[in-house]
C-alpha cells in the first residue's frame, strides 16, 4: 500500500509541476501498473485539491467490442472510443460534465458520474495516457510497483483467487501498452 508520505510527496511534486502551466482548466492523467497506487493517489490528490475525478475503469471495454483483432492492439481494451466522445470535449469546461460508467458486475453501462466545476481534472487508471486521446493532459504521471509487490497488493486488493486472472491477462496486456508507446519513458513524473 502506498505510504501517507509518499502520498504528501507525490501531491507536493504533481502541485509543483502544475505551476507552470498557464491554462484556465490544468489537466493531469495518472497512469501505470495495477496496484501500483494509482487510484489512491488520485482520490487523495482530488480530496487535497478539489480536482474533479475521471477514472479510466468506468471505460471497460463491453463483450460487442472485445473482438480478437481489438484485444491485440496495445491498449486496445479499454473503450476509447466513449471516452474520447464523453470525456475529452468536457475535460476543460469549468462548469463540469457527465458521463456513463460502465458497470463491471452488469456488464452495461451504468449510472451517470458527474465530475463537477473546477479548475483541475485528474484522469486516473491505466490507459489514461492511451495515444488514441492525444495530448490532452498538461501532465503525466506514471506510478510503479515492483513484481513481487504487485502480486502482493493484488492479493490482498482483489483476494488470493483473482491473482492468476491478473498475473495471465490484465497485466501482460497493461505491459504491451506500456511498452508499446512508452508509457513510463513519457510521463512527467514517476510514483
């Protein structure tokens, strides 16, 4: 789990970094490796600042999509296409936007999650750096866990049962994408 300091040290880099940019609406994308902290950090980084929150597991990619020629692009199962239509055009709107979050346990989409006015956005979960988006962040984080820490988190996160699915099918296709576009090589700052 990642520490209460590295949590203060992470935001203090990432509110240090933002500094410089010069927009009404700053944007950050919060990529990396399952377990690795990320949605942690992100909720503690919107709890701290007021960010308004997106998170890249409400774009799960639905069984009409998951066609074998789609699953073996790099970061081809995450529904990029909806988040592209939904979340992109309202990402620096002041006054807030909405959209579907797709519901694991139904396997539809879901209710709608509102992400409310404000002056930051924190887009976070693997693929928020997909190539397909663009840059649309003005800063890119990528937080890292070592194997053997992962599998860790990953059992006590998801239990003892869920690890092979992880270690079998969602991590070595997070790891195509990263290796595919670089993921960590481009981020801004490394958690």
């Amino acid at each position: 789990m990642i520490s209460d300091s590295e949590l203060q040290s992470g935001i203090e880099r990432v509110l240090k970094a933002l500094e410089s940019v010069q927009k009404d609406v700053k944007v950050i994308a919060i990529d990396g490796r399952c377990a690795a902290g990320k949605t942690t950090f992100a909720k503690e980084l919107a709890r701290v600042t007021g960010a308004g929150l997106i998170h890249m597991d409400d774009f799960f990619l639905p069984g009409e999509l998951k066609t074998d020629a789609r699953l073996k692009e790099a970061g081809g199962n995450i529904h990029y296409e909806r988040f592209i239509e939904e979340v992109l055009p309202g990402l620096r709107n002041v006054v807030g936007f909405e959209y579907k979050r797709y519901d694991c346990e139904k396997m539809e989409l879901g209710a709608i999650r509102r992400v409310p006015a404000g002056f930051l956005r924190v887009v976070e979960g693997t693929y928020s750096c997909h190539p397909k988006f663009g840059n649309y962040m003005d800063l890119k984080v990528f937080c890292d866990v070592k194997p053997l820490e992962q599998r860790i988190r990953i059992k006590q996160r998801d239990g003892e049962n869920s690890l092979p699915i992880f270690l079998d099918k969602w991590i070595p296709r997070e790891e195509r994408y990263f290796a595919a576009n670089k993921t960590k090589d481009r981020a801004d700052i490394i958690l």
